[in-house]
C-alpha cells in the first residue's frame, strides 16, 4: 500500500527587519512566527514552524482556521 502524503499550502508574510534578517509569520496559523538572517533561512525556518504548530494542533485537538482567498478591485 502506498502511502500518501498531505500537502497543505499557507500564505507567509515576510517583514524585513531594520537590524536585518526577516521576520516571518503565517497569518492562517495564529503565533506561528520564525525568523532568519536571509530570505532563505527564514523560509527554512517557517516550513519547520508550520510542521511544529500542525503537529501541535494535531496533538492538542485544535482545528487550523478555514481560508478562502478573495481578490479586490483596486479602482
């Protein structure tokens, strides 16, 4: 039996730091935050924040937020 591997997708918002480095979060996740001194090792870093707070979630019995996406018009 193969087994099948779940794949969820989470916008993540990164906040150029003045001393430097990125501040990361994901709005869908709350308190689900990292940081890096790149780009890179702060988008390292979120990927391994999400697993933790899902696994937690999972553990803890708690239910991730329902998304949708919308668009505006910019007129």
């Amino acid at each position: 039996m193969t087994k099948r591997e779940v794949v969820q997708r989470f916008e993540v918002i990164f906040e150029p730091e003045e001393e430097g480095g990125y501040h990361v979060y994901v709005p869908a996740l709350k308190g689900c935050h990292s940081h890096g001194a790149t780009r890179e090792e702060a988008r390292d870093n979120i990927i391994e924040a999400i697993e933790l707070w899902l696994e937690s979630a999972r553990d803890l019995g708690i239910a991730v937020a329902d998304r949708e996406t919308v668009e505006v018009s910019g007129e």
